[in-house]
C-alpha cells in the first residue's frame, strides 16, 4: 500500500508546518516563504561583504548595507507571497500595503544587531503575524505566529505559531530541519543580559536589579536581541532587559518588530514578559516606529525585576 503522506527523513519546516502545527496552507506557505528570506538573507551575509568595511567593497565601491538588502529581500518573498495584505519594518516609515483583502500582515526586522556586522558577531532577523490588514491599534496579544532566524556559526529558526516553540536548523542544501521542540523557559533564571545599561545611571530600580544579578545570576550579553534572547531559550532560562533611561526613556527597541514578538515566543515557551506595568502583549501598537521597555524570560526573574524596575 501506498503511504498518503511519507514521513520525510529529517522533519523539514514545512512538513512540521502542517502536521505539527496544523496551520491552514497560506500561513504555512507564508511561513516557509519567510524561511526562504532568510535562506537568501544568510547567502548574503556570507556572499557579500556589505557591511564588513564601511560602505565601500576592497574596490573602493559603494555597498548596499546589510540591513537595506536584507529587507528588500524579505519584502520581494511578501509581495510574491499572494497573502501578505500589508507588511512593516524597522527600515520603512510607515505600514506598507501590498494586497489589502489579502489574509495577513507582516511586521519584521529584516536584520537585527546590524551594527554588530563588522565585528563579525552573531546577527538575526525577527518576524511577526497578524490576522488581517491592520497594525496599528493591535496588541502583540493578537499575533498568530513569531519567528526568528539567528545567523551565527550556524543558522537556526524559531518559529511558534501558538502551540509551542521550536528550532530548526539550515543544512547544507538550503533546508530548514527539526532540531529541536517545545523549548521552554524555566521559573527562575541563572543568567542575565542588560541592555542599555547607562540606563541605570538614571534609574535606581534598574541598578537595584543588576547589583541582585551580578551576586546570583551570570553575565550574557552579545548586543544582539536576537542572540540574547535565543540564549534564554536554549539554555531554558534567564532574564533580559532593554528599559528606559535618560537617552532612551523607553528604552531602544520597538515593540512591533522587536519587543512584540519575542514576548510572544517567550510566553509561548511559559517565560513571562513586560513592559515594567504589563505583559508587552497588552501594550497597544499607537506608531509603527514604537519603543517599549522589555523585561522577558524567566518568570520569576521577570516579576521581581518588573516590581524593581518599575514602568
Ligand atoms: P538594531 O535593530 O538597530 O540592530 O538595534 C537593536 C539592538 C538589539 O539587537 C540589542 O538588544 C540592542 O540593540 C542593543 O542595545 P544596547 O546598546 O543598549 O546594548
Ligand atoms: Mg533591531
């Protein structure tokens, strides 16, 4: 007898797509058409070298930034797509329409840490999904699906669309494979990554949370949210911060692109998240280029450190 559906020999990402998560087809080809962004995205990481010396390549020509590319490329897959409604990113001012009766929209980082590219550390991309044509006025409450890929020594993808989070790794022949499922977050950390930490010049709650960590917790901290964060879910537990001080009284990263999404996945791994008040997931999206505050990880850790630091 012939198997209607043979199981493939390593889980690939779209396999996991419709049998693990279930998902209808036109998130599940959303979602792989995001993978194959950052496919491309990874092939000019290592292709180019924008990025790597200033601007200009070893003949003095002028380069097309890493992050510029990056997000022309997922907004090339987005308007192929067929389901995308609208889209918006850290390198556009405003929501981008594409086919307003269209299923979904899209907000993403097409690469986050991209000052980091010279220095030749770790670097990602971060998506999200929302229901519909409208971004503004929702909460990150109301994605239906987080990813993010992390180009490091090897490149992963995380993905949750709502029943758990798991990892996949980048073979050699351009595919996306199961590594890992149903990562979680422990109740209490062992490791803490502060961002903008001048902030705690200007916020006592903030230095009173760090001198707890620097006496329990160990420091992990590599500048990029996408790296950072991917720690907490590898290892299954820790704590990080982005919040306000005077520089930056909200802190420096968007809660659209950024702090939404990884609240999302955080949450979905049983790891809390907030905005000092409240979970990030009830905060309201009022301006595409919004900052939050952002304490996730551990759930323990994230109340303690919420009540310190305060909103
Ligand atoms: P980017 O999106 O312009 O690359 O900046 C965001 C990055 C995050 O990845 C990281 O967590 C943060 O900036 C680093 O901030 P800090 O300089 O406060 O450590
Ligand atoms: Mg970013």
């Amino acid at each position: 007898m012939v198997s209607a559906a043979p199981i493939p020999r390593r889980t690939s990402l779209n396999w996991h797509l419709r049998h693990h998560a279930g998902v209808p087809d036109s998130l599940r080809h959303l979602l792989v058409d995001l993978s194959r962004a950052a496919r491309d995205i990874r092939h000019e990481i290592h292709a180019s070298e924008g990025g790597l010396s200033g601007g200009t390549n070893i003949f003095g020509e002028q380069q097309l930034q890493l992050d510029v590319m990056s997000d022309q490329i997922v907004e090339h897959y987005l308007r192929e797509n067929g389901s995308v409604a609208s889209f918006c990113s850290e390198e556009h001012d405003d929501v981008v329409d594409v086919r307003p009766s269209a299923e979904y929209s899209v907000v993403f980082d097409p690469l986050d840490g991209s000052s980091l590219v010279d220095a030749n550390f770790a670097i990602g991309s971060i998506f999200g999904i929302y229901r519909g044509s409208v971004i503004i006025g929702r909460t990150p409450r109301e994605l239906i699906a987080a990813a993010y890929v992390l180009y490091g020594p090897r490149t992963l993808l995380v993905y949750s669309t709502g029943n758990g989070v798991h990892a996949f790794v980048l073979n050699e022949v351009g595919e996306f494979v199961l590594l890992r499922e149903h990562l979680g977050v422990a109740d209490k950390g062992k490791n803490f990554s502060p961002g903008n930490l001048s902030a705690i010049h200007d916020r006592p709650g903030y230095k009173a949370a760090l001198d707890t960590w620097l006496s329990s917790h160990t420091l992990r901290y590599s500048g990029c949210m996408v790296a950072d964060i991917h720690h907490i879910l590898v290892k299954g537990q820790g704590i990080f911060t982005n919040v306000g001080g005077a520089k930056y009284p909200d802190g420096k990263l968007r809660l659209v692109f950024e702090c939404g999404p990884f609240a999302y996945l955080i949450e979905q791994a049983g790891g809390a998240s907030s905005d000092g008040a409240q979970s990030i997931l009830d905060v309201r999206i009022v301006r595409t280029d919004q900052r939050s505050p952002i304490i996730v990880g551990s759930a323990v850790d994230v109340e303690q450190a919420a009540k310190q630091i305060g909103r």
